[in-house]
C-alpha cells in the first residue's frame, strides 16, 4: 500500500514511516457538513492508496456518518485530489439537502 502526505493540498508519497509522523499531528480534514440531527458528511485526506490505479491514487475520502449506520455500511467516495474531493463533498451534501 502506497503512502502519502499533503504538502498544502498536494499529495507526495512518502515512506511509512514519514506518514505515521505525519498523520499524528496533520490537519487532513478538507470539508465536514452536519445534516440534520443524525447526518454528518466528512470528507478527510487519509493518505493511502484506497484505489487501484497507481497513476490516479485515491488518497482522499469522503463519508456520510448516519446514526443507526454501522460503518462499514456508511456510503463512501474517494478521490485523487484535494479539488476533486472538494467537489464531491459538495455534490454528496446537495443531494442530503435535496438541492
């Protein structure tokens, strides 16, 4: 599994041990909306590879957290960059909203 740290909104691979002192202290979160009482959308750079692509990895996150939903059941989306998982964090809160 390939690592990576965000220099800015860029992801550079890294060696693992770079990215598990990295990611103790790293502010990876690039968008998090509550919706309602019981919906929360979280979108975080979690700095590994979770694609299958190693020119496009996926390295970014995002997550819609429902009360009653176990995890491994919440929807997810992932993303090769920061502007793109912006977007999709976007779009997965407009259509919570029904916008």
């Amino acid at each position: 599994m390939s690592h990576y740290i965000l220099d800015g909104h860029e992801p550079k691979r890294t060696d693992p041990v770079a990215w598990q002192q990295w990611y103790e202290s790293a502010d990876r979160v690039v968008a998090r909306t509550p919706i309602g009482p019981d919906i929360v959308i979280s979108t975080v750079f979690v700095g590994l590879d979770l694609g299958c692509d190693p020119d496009r990895p996926l390295v970014f996150e995002t997550e819609v957290m429902e009360a009653g939903i176990a995890s491994v059941d919440a929807r997810r989306e992932r993303y090769p960059t920061w502007v793109e998982a912006q977007l999709g964090h976007a779009k997965i809160v407009s259509e919570y909203r029904g916008i």
